[in-house]
C-alpha cells in the first residue's frame, strides 16, 4: 500500500514539474492563438482514423484469440483498456485488458498476458521498421541527431531480435526459471508458484500461435500505425505546421516511439509534450511551435480518448443487457 501511495506522489510530482518546465519556455497566449486557428475539418478527420484504429487493433486481437471473439465485442475492450492506459502513469493501465479479457470472456490472466506480449512485440516490430524507412529517406539533419538515429536503431535492432527469441523459446526460459527456483529453494512460495502458473498459459498461447496469424497480425498492425500517423499528420494540419513527409515521418516515429516507453506521468501530461517537443524539434520545427503544438495534440487526443471511451463502454452495457 505504502508503495501504490510513493509511486502515485512520484508521478503527480513527476506530472506537474514536466508541465511546468514546459510551460516555462512559452508564453500562454502562442497556445491560445494556436488553438484560435484550429481548422476543425482536420480534427474531425484525426477522429475517423482514429476510430478505425482501433477497428483494426480490435480484429488484430480477433486473429490472435482464434477468431472466437467477434471484432465488435473487441474494440469495446481495446477502447476502455486504451482509455486507461493512458491516464494511468508508467502504462500500469495494461492490465486493465487482462482483467477486461478475463472478465468479459472467460480468458486466463495467462492467456491475456500473452496476447498482450504479442500486441506490444508487433508494435515494436512495426514501428521499428517505420522508424528505419524515415532514417533511409531523411537526408541533412545535425550531426547530433543522427548520431542519436544510429543508437536507436541499433537498440532497436536488438530489442527486437530479442523479443522475437523470446516468443519462441517462452518454453525453455520457464524451464530454466523453474531449476534456477529449486536451486534456490523459493519454488514451494505461492507468489513463485502463481508466477510459474501463468508463465506456464503464457507459453502454451505463444506455442498456439500459427505463422499465419503472426503474418495477418502484423499485417493488421501495419494497418494500425498508419492510422495513427494519418491522425498525427492532420493533427499537425489542423494547427498549419508545415512538414515534408520524411521529416514528418521521423518526427512522428520518434514521438510515437516514446508514448510507448513506460515512463509517462497521469494523463500523459508532461511526457506526451516532451516527447513531441523533442521530436519536432529534431525535424527542425521551433521550440515555442513545437512545445505550444505538443499541448494542443494532447488536448485533441484527449478529446479523441473521452470519445472513443463513451463507444466502447455503451459496446459494454450492450453486450451486458444481452448476456441478461
């Protein structure tokens, strides 16, 4: 208990001093302006693409479960469990899908652990590969950056090489787990004995897991991301910043790269516009533009959350008064 109440103080602190360095390097009236010449027609087009995206993360998670899940049911799940994730800090929202799954449809933590492994390694994969495309295209940037572009891909190239043995080889790390915890006499625990348990579902759902689902999976999420740098890309059109496409393309990689490391603050406030702030700085986009624009994208997205909440928790009743 004493350690959920340190993490929550350590996220509103962490929250409030990011948006307050922000804030400090701008004057409040850029927002204001910026947000005064918003064109709506382009927010409204972000929203339709979001929408579809989570259309597609919905019928990634149908191919996953087997297709014994119709796609429908699905997107009210991944649309709360969105929806949460991004307001709780550090990504500890995940495991609102493992409850939801499990609650919803019968699915063991195991099981929906696993399919939440699967959906992060794919989006890693695919962002990884977005990330590559932008560098080949990019061309003139300060020696800093792509000095920067270069460790990152690197690190990239490993994380991924990484998570895909991983995948394969679930089986034999919990072997190892499970001698290492005889060795060390902590396997007779409940806690080691429940982590086992679900190490154990996780690893039979990988083994499940057929090279035409992992092939139509990551087709789907190539799908997804392209939905969501279309949302970005009138994002940044609704607020009349003006970006070739490879730019926009490594700006917007690296800042999608970012929201998924588990570091953000309550809401995403702070981190959300810091990434951004740094991302389109790297491009070349002003400081003040490039802070002021990061907030009224949270601003929008936060509108887009509240939105696509309110579908996804009516797709939740609706489903409650028909199972009644």
């Amino acid at each position: 208990m004493k350690k959920q109440i340190s993490f929550k103080i350590i996220a509103v602190i962490l929250t409030i001093a990011l948006l307050a360095i922000l804030l400090s390097q701008i004057n409040v009236s850029d927002v204001i302006n910026m947000l005064k010449k918003i064109k709506l027609i382009y927010i409204v087009a972000g929203f339709i693409f979001s929408v579809a995206s989570y259309l597609f993360r919905a019928l990634r998670l149908h191919i996953l479960l087997n297709r014994e899940i119709g796609v429908k049911e699905l997107f009210s799940i991944v649309s709360i469990h969105t929806v949460v994730l991004n307001i709780l800090p550090a990504r500890s929202g995940e495991l609102s899908f493992i409850y939801l799954l499990n609650k919803r449809h019968n699915r063991t933590a195991g099981e929906g652990a696993a399919s939440l492994i699967i959906i992060r390694i794919m989006d890693i994969i695919t962002v990884s590969l977005f990330f590559f495309i932008s560098v080949i295209l990019i061309h003139d940037l300060p020696s800093i950056v792509m000095n920067s572009i270069k460790i990152i891909g690197i690190f990239l190239f490993f994380i991924v090489l990484f998570i895909l043995m991983f995948i394969w080889n679930c089986d034999r790390l919990v072997y190892w787990l499970t001698i290492i915890s005889r060795y060390l006499k902590v396997n007779d625990k409940k806690s080691v004995s429940y982590i086992f348990k679900k190490l154990g579902e996780m690893s039979r759902t990988f083994k499940k897991l057929t090279s035409k689902q992992f092939i139509d999976s990551i087709i789907v999420s190539m799908c997804i991301w392209v939905m969501l740098y279309l949302v970005l890309y009138l994002q940044i059109k609704a607020m009349d910043i003006n970006l070739f496409l490879e730019p926009f393309l490594l700006a917007s990689t690296f800042f999608l790269m970012t929201s998924i490391i588990p570091v953000q603050g309550i809401g995403g406030f702070g981190t959300l516009e810091g990434g951004w702030m740094i991302s389109f700085m790297a491009v070349g986009v002003a400081k003040e533009v490039a802070i002021s624009s990061g907030i009224i994208m949270h601003i929008i997205s936060i509108f887009y959350l509240i939105l696509i909440f309110i579908i996804g928790f009516v797709g939740l009743q609706d489903k409650q008064i028909l199972d009644e």
